[in-house]
C-alpha cells in the first residue's frame, strides 16, 4: 500500500516539475533571445540589412557580410554586420557559388578601423602601424573608371578615389578570398599550413588576406571543406553561369518604355 500511495503521489508531482522545468526553459531561452538582440544591435545588424535591401532593389544584387567578430570597448567578443556594395564585389569570371571561385571586395578603412585591428588575432601589427603613419601618402591599389560617378549612384556625396586630396578620411583596402601556391605564402613568412603542418610549397591553399597599398595585414588559411566566406548573396532574377542576377530596375525596363 504504501508503494502504491508514493507512486501516485510521484504522479500527481510530475505535471508540477514539468510545468517547473518549462518555466525554467523559457527564462532561459527568454534571456538567450534578449542577448541575441543585444548582439545584433551592437552588430549593425539593422543598418546593413537596411543597406542590403536597397541594394537588393536597385542594382544586380544584395549583399550581406558577416559575422565579422570584434572586441568591443568592453572587450566583449561581438558578431558585427555589414553591406558590401556590389560596385566594390568583384567575384571570378563564371563563379555561381559564394564559396567556390576567386573573390576580392574592396573596402574603405578609416584610421579607427586601423587602429581597432591592432591586437586582433591573425593580424600584423607592425604593417598596420607602418599604413597608419603613411596614411595620406599610400596609392589606391584599384582606380576604377566609374569612381568618380559612385557619389551619384551610392548616394554618399564623396567620391571613391581618396588620391587627389593632401589628406583623407579613408584608405582602399582589398579583402582577397583566393586560392594561392604555398610558396606565395613561404615567400610572405608563413610557415605552418591548416592544423599546424608544415606548407608545402607545391600545394594550392585557399587563403583570405587583407592588404592596404603594398602591406598585406592579414593571411588566414581557409579549410575548404569546413571554412564557408562569410557573405550571403541575393537577387531577382539569376543569370545562367554567373553570381550576378538581373535586378528590378532591369526587369522594369521594357514596361517602362511603354
């Protein structure tokens, strides 16, 4: 008898503990979804899909950057987000999949950029020093016809080419998603290969590097059955054989002429 009334006062409990373990559950998950929402604050994230979706609408395609990991002031690991401008996207010839082909997007860095990548890991300090104290004197590495027409197409006011000025506020940047020959990477200094082996010069090895005027800031070698480019792409219409899709203002033109 007394097996039988601990049982059924188990029984009676367990609606109890399970309604526990929910509420439980649900502050937890409650608090995970509110330092998400932090996070992707603190990221951009609202900005550079806002950025996105006007790409996405008025020219051949959206994308999406990130998560690109940094230190806050706090010193807080943090994912942040940003829109890359198709104008500054330069996939490989016939590339159809983000993360299969040769890609090089062209940034702007600020010296606060710069600065901010001193201690970060995988980078080095001593190029990012020597560009900051040659700031104003390091050349474009890309001089592209159309630059100084971006002001009107990107809506900013300033134009892209930073040479004309004694001073300035950006300096080009080129991030390099490339397969290279390991004796690219032995002539730059690298020594160790994915997981601590020694680089084969006669290898092929995907990298990503980041490199201002002559200094490359960065090289990071890339496990191509693990590592993925961390860029999201998106568009209306998809051309066969290419990354690029026809955007809306294409799309329109013919009804627009009617």
């Amino acid at each position: 008898m007394a097996n039988k009334e601990q049982r059924k006062s188990k029984e009676k409990k367990k609606p109890a503990m399970k309604s526990l373990k929910e509420k439980r559950a649900e502050k937890r998950a409650k608090k995970m979804e509110t330092k998400i929402a932090d996070q992707l604050a603190e990221g951009g994230w609202e900005d550079a899909f806002a950025d996105f979706v006007s790409d996405l609408t008025t020219m051949k395609l959206g994308i999406m950057k990130g998560p690109i990991f940094r230190r806050n002031a706090r010193g807080d690991l943090l994912p942040m987000f940003k829109a890359v401008s198709p104008l500054d996207f330069y996939p490989s010839s016939r590339m159809t999949n983000i993360n299969r082909g040769n890609l090089v997007e062209r940034q702007y860095l600020t010296r606060q950029d710069l600065d901010e990548l001193i201690g970060e890991d995988g980078y080095d300090d001593d190029a990012i020093k020597e560009v900051l104290e040659n700031f104003d004197t390091i050349d474009s590495l890309v001089t592209e016809p159309a630059d100084t027409e971006r002001a009107e197409v990107d809506l900013t006011g300033t134009v892209a080419n930073q040479n004309e000025s004694p001073t300035r506020d950006v300096v080009d940047a080129l991030e390099f998603w490339v397969t290279v020959p390991g004796a690219s990477l032995l002539a730059l200094g690298a020594k160790r290969g994915l997981g601590g082996g020694k680089l084969d010069g006669t290898k092929q090895y995907e990298i990503n590097a980041l490199m201002v005027g002559s200094k490359v800031l960065y090289t990071g070698l890339l496990d191509p059955d693990r590592d993925e480019r961390i860029y999201a792409v998106c568009g209306w219409r998809p051309i066969p054989g290419s990354l690029w899709h026809r955007g809306v203002p294409e799309l329109m033109q013919d009804l627009q002429r009617i």
